[in-house]
C-alpha cells in the first residue's frame, strides 16, 4: 500500500535542505527540538499576515541564528529597523519565559522572496486572508490560481480546502488543479503547505501544492 508522505520531508537530502540545521548530543537534543518547536509556533502566530514563506533556525556555539523569508520584509523591518529590534526583544522574552535553552546572541535575518506567487506558503496565506473576508471560496481557487500559472517558472498548481465552505452545516473539501504536480519523482521542485482559515463558524482548512519544474532537467533538450 502506498503512504500520502510530505512532499518536502520526501526530497530531503536530495533537493530540499532542512529547515533547522544544528547538531547536538543526547538531553540537549531534545531541548533544541523542543526550543525550534516552541519558537515557529510563536512567530508563526506572531508573524500572520506578513506572508512569511519559511522560517529556518540555524544554531552554532557562539549564536542562534532565526532567517525568516517573507515578501513584506518591509513591514516587519520597519521604519529605521524598530520593527526588526521589536520583534528580537519579543523572542527574547518569549525564550526566557519558556525557559528554553538558547546558544550565544541571537541574530535575526530577514530575506525577501522575489516571486511570492511561486511560493506555497505564501499562496496559502493570501488564501486564507481572502477568505477571512468572506470572499467566495470557488472564486478565490480559481482567481488564486490563474495568478499562479501566471508566473513563468511554475509549472502546476494544486489547490484544497476543507471544513464548512460557505458557511455550510456539512462539513466538506474542494479541490482544484491546474498543470501537474508530480509527487513521485524525487528532482520534481514541488513546494507544499498548510494553513487555516479561522472564521467564526470553525476553521477552514488550506493545502497549497506549487511544481516549479524539474531541479536537475536538462535545458538543452527544450
């Protein structure tokens, strides 16, 4: 039987590197898991809105090291860098107050993304936000993903929505797809993520599938 696997944990090692890179022995590891956990849990709550597309948490002896890709590092930098001291102090204080262990100082680094379209985070977070507006959720699929195709770089793209669409009684998904999404073949840049639509009724599930091509394709032969 087959397994429905992560498509990002599925290319680790082959075309995806991990999201936290450290390395520890024994109880420490469990602490670091436990500290990384905590800390995209926080600035995932804290950071809505901002169209973040990845959070990567690189530790060594002398420092921590959070990179947070979004394409708004405008507003989360600020006017003068207040917005970026901000948000250092308030992950400090959150370290402190979970009493979670942290290595050296702590550096925040904020990467733009040039083409957030081609993002799945970031497509999944512009869905969510049209939906919290009460947008019709058919028109949102559809509109989202035309402005994804649009891109020259993305080659298919997979829309899903579960819970109660419409304000329905019965909870149900939708689906939509345009292009392909070739889970299987390992080289496949597929980009994946998940996101919640928080209404007043319940929540309203999103998964983005974004196939931006093959990584090791060869050029010559198109």
């Amino acid at each position: 039987m087959s397994h429905t696997v992560h498509p990002f944990s599925h290319r680790l090692g082959i075309i995806r590197d991990w999201r936290s890179r450290w390395f520890a022995v024994g109880p420490k590891y469990r602490d670091f898991l436990t500290s990384d956990i905590s800390l995209r849990e926080y600035l995932a709550k804290k950071l809505r809105g901002f169209y973040v597309g990845s959070l990567d948490i690189e530790r060594g002896p002398k420092s921590t090291r959070i990179i947070i890709r979004t394409s708004r590092p405008g507003m989360i930098i600020g006017r003068g860098g207040d917005g970026i001291s901000k948000l250092r102090t308030d992950i400090l204080n959150e370290i402190k107050r979970l009493k979670l262990p942290m290595s050296g100082e702590l550096k925040l680094d904020i990467e733009e993304i040039r083409s957030p379209e081609s993002n799945a985070a970031v497509v999944a977070a512009m869905v969510a936000e049209s939906i919290e507006k009460r947008m019709p959720f058919r028109r949102v699929m559809k509109q989202t993903i035309d402005k994804v195709m649009a891109n020259r770089d993305v080659q298919g793209v997979k829309i899903y929505l579960g819970g109660r669409l419409g304000g329905a009684e019965m909870a149900r998904t939708e689906e939509l797809k345009k292009g392909r999404i070739p889970l299987q073949t390992f080289r496949a840049d597929v980009d994946f993520a998940r996101d919640k639509a928080h209404m007043t009724y319940g929540d309203i599930g999103i998964k983005v599938w974004i196939y931006r091509g093959e990584v090791f394709a060869d050029k010559s032969r198109k």
